[in-house]
C-alpha cells in the first residue's frame, strides 16, 4: 500500500506592521515578499523557509 506524506510546506497569513493589511504568504518562499498595499518586506527568503518581518495571525493548511 503507498502511503502519502504529509506536507512541510505551509502557508500564513501575515498582518503588515505598517499599513495593517492582511495578506496570504508561502512559508518556504524563494523571493523576497512586500506588501500588496504599500511595499513593505514581510519576509525574506533564508535558506529553505521565509524569515517572516511580520506579525503571523494564522497558519494554513
């Protein structure tokens, strides 16, 4: 029987610490994030995850 892994990656709603604008993000983002609203870095991308800038409301799954 193939059994089927669960996946690491997540994503996460995030709250812009400057604009408050709430946005949806890949945990294991490859580029760098801004805010839709008013280009603010939300997070960056360190080694395999996101280094999150922001304040984290909920992870997703």
């Amino acid at each position: 029987m193939l059994e089927l892994k669960e996946p690491k990656s997540k994503f996460i709603k995030v709250r812009c610490p400057k604009c408050k604008n709430e946005q949806i993000i890949f945990g294991k983002s490859s580029s760098t994030i801004k805010c839709l609203v008013c280009g603010k870095v939300l997070a960056e991308p360190v080694g395999g995850k996101a280094k999150i800038k922001s304040r984290i409301l909920e992870v997703l799954e």
